[in-house]
C-alpha cells in the first residue's frame, strides 16, 4: 500500500488477465529454382495461382520443385517461398542485345541498390526478375510526336500532351504512354499479348498525379510494373530516336518544354537465361530460413529427394527448433525400380542423420501437369506437409496427420511404390512413413513417426508438434517475465498464466495431464543470483494408435460372457 498520512483509500491494479498467445503452426518453407520472380527473398505465396503468377510456371527442369510447392498450396495457404539461381549463369533479359551486357538483378533490394541510378551498358530497359522467360518481354513508348502513328495508340483514350502539373510549372510536352508486351506469348500464351500499359505519366523528375503520387515514368514504373525495370533510358542513350532527349528527360517541371521523341521506340528485350542452378544454390537458399527471429515458418518442405538438401532442411529446423523437414527419397529409388525400393528408401533414410524435427516418406506419386499438359513424377514431402496444415486447420497440430481421417493424398493418378504390409513393416521399423492406395480408399499417408532413432515420445509426428506449439507459445509468453524480480509473485503470475493454456490444451485432447512447478523449489538463492528463472513444466502427451489388436473369441451357447471376458 502507498504510503498515507491521512485516513483514505488507496487504489491499485494487478493484472491478471493476460494469456499464453496463440502461435502460428500451418506455414510451410520452400526453395527452389522457378523461371520467374525474385531471387535471394522471402516471398509469402497463398495459392497455386499466385505461385503460377510471381515465379512462372513450371517447366521440364524445375517441375519436380514447382510441384512440391503447388502441392502443399493444396491443403494450406501460407508458403514463404525462396527462388534459387546461379549467381554466375542465371540473367535478366535487357535491352541492350550483346552478351556481355546480360547482368543478374536478383530483386528490387539489388535493383535500387545497385542499378536504379542506370545502366547504360544494360540498354533501356531489364527484365524485372532473372530467367530465360524476360526475353519474351517486350517495351514500346510514344509521346505526341509519335502517338499518331504508334501501333498501340488504341489502347489508350488519348495522346499524350502536357501534364496539368507541368503546365502549371511552365512547362510542356511531358507525357508518354508506355506498354509493355509479351511478344513471345511465353507469359500469357498468345503471342503480342498487352501485359501492362502506363498512360500520361511524365518525363518530370518531380512530376505529381492528381492525387499527390509521383508521376515520373520511372518512379512508376518502378512501383507498378510486374515486368520490367527502368534503367538508363535516356541518360546516355544514342539512339536517334530519343533525340536528345538525355537533356531534358529527368529535369523538374519548372520552364521545361521536354525534348520530344524523333520516332517512337520499341525494344525487345534479350540475354535473359535461367542458368544452371546447383545443389548449392538450393542449400543457400534454404538458408534464408535459419533465424527463427526473423522468418516464422512451421513446416519445412524440401522437394526432390537429394540428400544433401535433405541434410540441410534437417539441420535448419533442428537449429530452429520449431520446424518440421518432410523429406521424400530420390526419385531413382521408387520410380522404375521394382523389387528394390525398400531396400533403397531404407539406404537413403540411414544416410540422414535422426533427427525428431523431420519426417521421411516413402516416395513419389503421378500427376497431371495442367501447364504442360503432360504427367509427371513428383515427390510426396509438399503433400505430407500439407496434410499436417490441413490438420491444423481442421482439428489441433497434436493430431496425427496420418490415416483415413486426416491422411488422405490429394491429385494422385498412382503411386510410383505402394508398400504392401511386409514392406510397411521393414519401412516403418526404420522410422519411414509408407503412404499407400487402398481400394475404394484413396492414396493416404499410413504412419506418423519422425526420423528419431531411438525410442522416445519424439518419434511421433503429433507429441513433436504439440511440443513445438507449447514451447513456442509458452516462451513467447514468459518474455513479458524478462527484467523483472525473480520472487514470489513474478513465479505465481508466471504459473497463473502457463496453467489455464495446458488445461486448456489437455481439454483439446492435446496431452493426458500437466504440472507446472515454479517456485523456491527450483528457483533457488542460487538461481536467482545468477538473475536466472526457472519453470518445469512436466507433459505427458496423447499418443495416437498406430497397432489394433481385434480378438474375436467364439463362445459356446449356454456360457456366461462373465465366465470368459478377461481369460484370453
């Protein structure tokens, strides 16, 4: 109590309102090469189309990857995707047509960094994102010098004249429309296809729209355009058709009548290459998951089977501690070789460390590949990622993924090796997740073990990821405990907080029971003037089955059921 020197009531708050948060459990990781979209970055795709749209469609060298990611689109919607590339051999398409000056600007960071201010070496213009798919990109421009005879005019309702905001200034003759092409029709399918079009924006540096935005052609294009980058164009160009445009182009408004265009000008861009993406590359684009501070990711999905990024995705989400590496066996393992997949899934599963933080399974299914319109091989690991966030979304991440229930496999024309019951054995003694067709069932995951050798509750699917889900939560809550005494009210807020969340966790059928002990018990003088906290928290997690035992027992007629219940 405050002190007082007179008789008086004094008024004070304790909260004991706050909650253990709730924490996110359904967001998958990817990485791979695509033939579009940034590279080196951290993008959050939510469906099939939007992966389509920001990283290309999949093509005869990436698709085992693009399809490892659409699949877990299938059951979730939440993927932090990362493209890997080549820094040596993977390009933007540009304008200027000469090998040498093919250049790679892996996102809008490098691009604003590096390549912003210009490039003449590079042309005009750059492919907004690396690969082989820029080069069908495609750049016209007119001003009122040229719109009469510019073959793109009827796309716009008038020519370009002088800006309101530029006459305003003074000044004259700063409008241009720009389009911008898919001249191979590799984007859209139809060749000469108009992908974007930016109409009276202004070759003044300090050029405003009617509502305040900038309105100088390369800030705009800069911020709207999905295609291209504005690099020299028109400082340093000698084209005749920009006239001497440098001169002008680029000045502030005030008394600038700008230099007109002498013709209007088209550009196909070129030199775009997708490159020859390694192993490596792959590695260190996983890397970009490491820092569980920065990137908050559940579910790690690791595409074709290979060991060394097998490897890799293992040693992220043990380092992390709150992740999940699904893992599939090489595709030469199961597709094509009858008689020796067990042996080989079984070889390839002991080349990888034990590991509770990943989950292997047993191989590859056949889908259709709508863009190409052919079939192909793809690996299980998107799809037993999914079924886990799907699992979320329907029941609790402490539910086993597997079985009838929760475990079925979406698009699956057949299973490259669907084990029959003595290989499901050999299989899951080793820690190996069969996914299996039945008759009239469906294609459905039949195990939920992770890669954990030894015997432990780790070594299911469901007691890992309820131990996840407690441990992020929790810790996340006993941050607001950092910097404050170590005595008995901070340890009897910190149990207040921590026992409604397991109870109510436990009436989720999450675990079977609890207790938390924080107190002079484990928070000894010892303890806290090392300025340390302590809280045990005991779990005993809910197993899900995985073996029935049906005994049907025939009893003669006359018996009591009394006389025999329990004697077998």
């Amino acid at each position: 109590m405050a002190f007082q020197l007179s008789p008086g009531v004094n008024v004070s708050e304790i909260d004991l309102t706050t909650i253990v948060p709730s924490v996110a459990t359904s967001i998958g990781a990817f990485a791979g090469p695509f033939a579009w979209g940034p590279v080196g970055e951290v993008t959050t795709i939510s469906d099939e189309v939007r992966l389509a749209a920001r990283f290309g469609k999949p093509d005869s060298t990436n698709y085992e990857y693009w399809f490892s990611a659409a699949n877990f689109l299938a059951y979730a919607n939440n993927l932090k995707v990362v493209r890997a590339a080549s820094l040596a051999s993977t390009k933007n398409a540009t304008a200027n047509t000469v090998a040498a000056a093919a250049v790679l600007i892996k996102n809008d960071d490098d691009w604003l960094d590096n390549y912003s201010s210009g490039s003449v070496a590079r042309g005009e213009f750059a492919a907004r994102y690396a690969g082989a798919l820029g080069n069908s990109l495609k750049v016209s421009i007119a001003d009122a010098n040229t719109y009469s005879g510019w073959a793109y005019s009827s796309q716009f309702t008038a020519a370009p004249a002088t800006s309101t905001f530029v006459s305003n200034q003074g000044g004259a003759n700063d409008e241009i429309h720009i389009i911008v092409i898919d001249e191979d029709g590799k984007f859209t399918g139809t060749s000469g296809t108009v992908l974007e079009k930016f109409g009276f924006v202004s070759k003044a540096a300090d050029a405003k729209d009617d509502s305040g935005n900038t309105n100088y052609y390369k800030n705009v294009i800069a911020n709207k355009s999905a295609y291209v980058h504005w690099l020299s164009h028109p400082t340093g160009n000698t084209s005749a058709s920009y006239a001497n445009a440098s001169s002008t182009w680029g000045s502030n408004a005030s008394g600038v009548s700008f230099t007109q265009l002498a013709a209007n000008v088209t550009l196909s861009l070129a030199g775009g290459a997708d490159g020859t993406v390694s192993t490596a590359n792959v590695v260190t684009a996983y890397d970009f998951f490491s820092n569980a501070e920065q990137i908050d990711i559940n579910l790690i999905v690791s595409g074709p089977g290979d060991a060394t990024v097998a490897a890799s995705v293992i040693t992220i989400a043990e380092s992390r501690k709150d992740a999940v590496a699904f893992i599939s066996p090489t595709k030469a393992n199961v597709v094509d070789n009858a008689g020796s997949e067990a042996t080989d899934i079984k070889t390839f599963r002991d080349s990888l460390t034990s590991s509770s933080y990943a989950v292997i399974d047993s191989g590859y299914k056949y889908q259709y590949d709508k863009y190409n319109d052919v079939y192909r091989w793809i690996p299980l690991n998107g799809d037993i990622a999914g079924l886990c966030a799907r699992t979320d979304l329907e029941r609790d991440p402490w539910f086993s993924p597997g079985g009838l229930n929760r475990g079925i496999i979406k698009n699956v024309i057949k299973l490259a090796y669907s084990p029959d019951k003595t290989d499901r054995d050999d299989l899951y003694v080793k820690g190996i997740n069969p996914v299996v067709t039945f008759q009239g069932e469906g294609t459905v995951l039949f195990g939920d073990k992770t890669m954990l050798s030894k015997p432990s509750a780790f070594d299911r699917i469901n007691v890992r990821r309820l131990f996840i889900v407690l441990e992020k939560a929790i810790a996340k809550a006993a941050r607001f405990s950092l910097f404050e005494f170590n005595d008995q009210f901070t340890r009897a807020s910190f149990v207040n907080l921590v026992e409604p969340y397991l109870r109510d966790v436990q009436g989720r059928r999450g675990i079977y029971d609890f207790r938390v002990v924080c107190d002079e018990s484990n928070n000894t003088p010892e303890v806290i003037d090392r300025n340390e906290f302590v809280g045990d928290i005991y779990i005993k997690p809910a197993r899900s089955i995985n073996f029935i035992q049906l005994n049907f027992v025939a009893v003669r007629t006359g018996v009591s059921f009394d006389e025999v219940v329990g004697k077998f």
